[in-house]
C-alpha cells in the first residue's frame, strides 16, 4: 500500500514548514496506520481486537479497498482540519488524492471493492471520531505560535531555534 510512502511524503513537505513537529507526526502516523488496520482486519474476519472500529466483520469486503479507503479519509481529515489554519500547501491534498485515484483504478470494480470502500470509510470515521477531542487541535495551534520562554536572553535559558515551544526542538 502507497499509503506510508505517500504520508511520508507529505509529513516532509508539512514538516520543512515547521507546521508539523514530532508530536504531531506521531498522532498522524498512528491514526492513518490505525484505521488501515481497523478496516483489514475487519475485511478478513476480525481475527483481532480492533483499535477504533466497532462495526462488524465484512470478510466479503476488499481488504486492499478498505486499507486504500482508511488511508484516505484519515489522510484527508487530518491534513484539512481546522487545526492546520490554512498552513498545510495544495500540493499535500494533491500528493493524498493522485495516490487515492491511482490506486483506486487499479482496483476495478465489483460488490467486494465497493464493501471494502464502505468499511475502509467506517473504519476511518471511527478512527477520526475517536481521536476528535483529544487536544491535538490546540496542540498544533500552539506549536504554530510564536514562542518566547520565560526569562529569553538569560544564561541558562533554552530558546527554540524556530520560535517553536520546547517540545518541538
């Protein structure tokens, strides 16, 4: 699945803004592979405990169209939230939609693909939904604020390189 290479890629584009710090990625790697995981394993039989998901097996359902699914509703939720203030560049929504229609092509049509979808999106939804209020919204917007530490200037003091606070070095 292209959906790794493809978060890498926008995570060095986002992060070569300094709007997309360590603690952020974390969050955003986890909740795309999350998702992608919730909607395989329910695609083949829910032979383990789901993360997020708490919808019932669909083992008729493309695994690779839920994975592929997954990937893109998290990707796109995370990368046009309210958080990002309008920082993040066109060419991550590009770079996330031309990796979604390429692979979604290649895998044709059919009842098995179009249930993979469905679950690739619930299992997403469930992902975003659970991690809606966790305080990474605020997070970020304060990492994208200009940061002066408590007695700046003083021997002793550590001052960002970036303006950033301290847990973005």
């Amino acid at each position: 699945m292209a959906w790794n290479n493809t978060l890498l890629t926008v995570i060095q584009q986002t992060s070569a803004l300094l709007t997309d710090g360590p603690p952020e990625v974390a969050r955003e790697i986890a909740m795309v592979d999350g998702a992608m995981y919730d909607a395989v394993n329910a695609a083949t039989g829910e032979k383990y405990k789901p993360y997020a998901y708490t919808g019932k097996a669909v083992p008729s359902a493309s695994a690779d169209a839920a994975a592929l699914q997954a990937g893109y509703a998290v990707m796109t939720s995370i990368f046009t939230g309210s958080a990002w203030n309008g920082t993040v560049p066109a060419s991550v929504l590009t770079d996330i939609t031309d990796t979604y229609s390429t692979a979604r092509a290649a895998l044709g049509t059919g009842p098995a693909m179009r249930k993979g979808l469905i679950l690739g999106n619930a299992a997403a939804h469930a992902m975003i939904a659970l991690r809606a209020n966790d305080g990474s919204a605020a997070a970020i917007a304060n990492g994208l604020t200009t940061y002066n530490p408590p007695g700046a200037g003083n021997p002793g003091v550590y001052v960002p390189p970036t303006s950033r606070p301290a847990m973005f070095p």
